[in-house]
C-alpha cells in the first residue's frame, strides 16, 4: 500500500491585512511520520523511519521560521503560527523529510 505525500497547504487570510497586524498562518501536509519503532501488523517486520525533519517559511524572500522536527510529529502534521504582516508579499513553506524529498506551497500576503 503506497502512502499518500505531500500536497501541502497553507492558509492565509483572503482579505488585505493591515500593515503591522498579525496574520495566522496555518499550513497541514500528508506524511506518514514514522518513527522506525512500529512493526508492520502483517509482517510483524519494523516500518522504516519515515519523518519530516525541517520545516523552512519565508516572507517576502527573508525567512521568519525554520523548526526542526523529529519523529515526535504526529502524522499529516498541521502547523499554526502568526507572522506580522509587513508588505505584500509571498509566504512560501518547504518541508524536507529524511528520505530527502521536499514538499513546497507558496500563498500570497496581501497588506493594504
């Protein structure tokens, strides 16, 4: 059975924010975040570690947040946090895994 990755989102607001304002940003992504410590129910085999390990968000090209993560994530992992907004600009996430893929969404911030 093939697990379903990636297709992450982010949510912004839809409406122009003021400058200044603190926005919520909340993103969700598909990732089994295995641990390497749950054995297969059928094999009884252990299921390799299969986790994000970097979580990068930049505004306007500057990064505001970088997290390190470890297999402590629960699966599809939602993030929330708040930016201040400052010009309009793009919101872009990167998520790295430990098998080396890299997940992007990108969203725009609109400041009025």
């Amino acid at each position: 059975m093939a697990e379903e990755l990636g297709n992450p989102k982010i949510r912004t607001p839809k409406d122009p924010v003021k400058k200044g304002e603190l926005v919520e940003i909340r993103s969700l992504i598909k990732h089994p975040m295995q641990t390497g410590l749950r054995r297969d129910k059928v094999t009884d085999a252990l299921i390799p570690a299969h986790f994000i390990e970097s979580v990068v968000v930049e505004y306007g090209g500057k990064p505001v947040l970088k997290a390190t993560w470890s297999t402590a994530v629960a699966k599809d992992p939602y993030l929330a946090f708040f930016i201040k907004a400052e010009a309009t600009g793009p919101l872009k996430m990167t998520w790295k895994d430990n098998k080396g893929q890299v997940f992007e969404a990108s969203a725009v911030i609109t400041v009025a």
